[in-house]
C-alpha cells in the first residue's frame, strides 16, 4: 500500500512539471485574465458560448445544443461558478484552456457540483482554487468522490486545525487530500500523538502537511533517534524544516559529523543545542 501511495504521489509532481503548475493551486490572482478580443459574456449561457468558441479556435470542435432548457441546463456549472465568486475571464480562460474539463462537467455534472461544493466548503477553498483543483485533478477527484473528500478532510480538521488552516494545507500539499484515505490519516495522526501533544499536532499539520504521506514506521524511527540520541524535544523539533523528509541514515550521518567536528553536543537542559543547530 505504500509503494501505491508514493507511486501516485510521484505521479502528481510529474503531472504538476508536464503542466507547468506548482503544488499551489492556480486561482484567479496567479492566472492572466485578459481573453484578447472578446468580451466578458453577459450571462452563463453565453460564457458556455464564448468557452466553446474558444475551443473550436484551438481545433476542438464541440457542439452545443439548440434547446435553451438544455443550454441552461448545461451552463449550470459555470453559473454555480459565477454565483460563487469566481472570476468571470478566469472560469472563461480555465474551460478553454482544458477541452476535457467541459465534456467532465456535462458528463458527470452531479459529482462535479458535489465536488466542488466539498472543496469549497470542508476545504475552505475559494471558488476558484477549488476550479483550479478540479481542472487539475479531476480524474482522482471522481474516483474519490465527494464523500471521501469529506472524510479525508474531517480527519485532518479533527486535530484542532480552523479552516484557514485546512485551505493553507490543501494549497501547499494537494496530495494529502488525494492519496491519503481517511482511516490512514486517522490512524498516522493518532500514532503521531504519542509524541506530540494536541497543540503541537496541530503546529505539525500546519508546518509540515508532508507528514501525512510519511510512513509511520520511519517516522517513529527519526522521532526516537532525534529524541534519545540527539537530545531534541518535541517543541524544538518543530523548528527543524528537513526531518520529514530527510532518511534516518542521513539524519544519522549529519548528527554523526557535527559530533566529530564539536559543532553538536548532547544538550543541557539550560542550553538547549538547537539555538546553535536549528536542523540537522
């Protein structure tokens, strides 16, 4: 199961270079809204219009239907987008950049809209962070669904974080929320409470959400060598960024040098090492 998890995980850093995104979620601000020579549609409908002109343009034809109770029916998503807050030119520019993204919310317009209000709701994600999400990751999210994602993220809330906190996360660590379902989650964190306090677990999350793709047993193994053999508290630990990520070897072969060089001794309780070596 792990090699799964860090498999799919390897998969959505690759999809974030092969699309030029970042682990920050595009939104409204990061984006260019200018659409040269057109104007902004007046009503869902025509943005629809305007969306599907734009990719018969780039060579994808699409053909909307004559009803108007069809149209409307099919421009739904978009006016939930509007009458969100999403910025008109950026849902005009997000749809014609991603001919599949129109063809997803025709086809499964009941999990999209639940999906969508899931992450903006449980995630505290804007309207249009939320759009970015699903343009981004709208195969995993339909394999999710809407009800895990409300698990997922109720596990992580359940640790006392607020729901800025939880936007914060998701923004800056997508993967959590798509490779971690809820029962590991519960499971990884309450471990983690044997070595950190409620307050301090909630500092965790918030610093370093990368800890929830960790492997608990390499975790613990880290935790116990910094702990017994280095002299760090768990309050002290917080401030080191690399020790998630680094492997206990490599944690071990840093310690290991900054004792033969003098540079780290085991502390005293009155001076603490980690004023002098912030991170191993």
């Amino acid at each position: 199961m792990q090699s799964t998890m860090r498999a799919a995980v390897v998969r959505l850093r690759l999809l974030h270079r092969a699309v030029g995104r970042c682990p920050q979620r595009p939104c409204s601000s990061t984006v260019d809204n200018r659409v040269t020579g057109a104007q902004q549609p007046s009503s869902p409908v025509d943005l629809l219009r305007q969306i599907v002109a734009n990719l018969a343009n780039a060579g994808h034809k699409m053909v909307l239907p004559e009803s108007s109770e069809a149209l409307e029916q099919l421009a739904r998503p978009l006016s939930d987008l509007l009458a969100s807050g999403a910025p008109v030119l950026f849902v005009q520019k997000t749809f014609s950049s991603n001919p599949a993204l129109l063809k997803l919310t025709a086809k499964h317009t009941t999990q999209w809209t639940a999906l969508m209000t899931m992450l903006m709701s449980s995630c505290a994600l804007k309207a249009d962070e939320a759009l970015g999400m699903m343009n981004a990751y709208s195969d995993v999210l339909l394999q999710i669904g809407a009800e895990e994602i409300g698990r997922r993220t109720e596990a992580i809330l359940s640790n006392g974080l607020s729901s800025s906190n939880m936007r914060s996360l998701i923004l800056s660590c997508p993967e959590v929320l798509l490779t971690r379902d809820a029962s590991s989650i519960v499971h990884l964190c309450e471990s983690l409470r044997g070595f950190f306090s409620n307050s301090l677990m909630k500092q965790l999350l918030v610093s370093h959400p990368q800890v929830l793709l960790s492997n608990l047993e390499e975790l613990q193994l880290k935790y116990e060598y910094v702990f017994f053999h280095m002299g760090i508290e768990s309050t002290e630990l917080l401030k080191c960024k690399e020790w998630i990520t680094l492997t206990l070897d490599e944690i071990m072969e840093r310690h290991q040098f900054l004792v033969r060089t003098g540079v780290y001794i085991y502390p005293d309780p009155k001076k603490p090492q980690l004023e002098q070596v912030e991170c191993v």
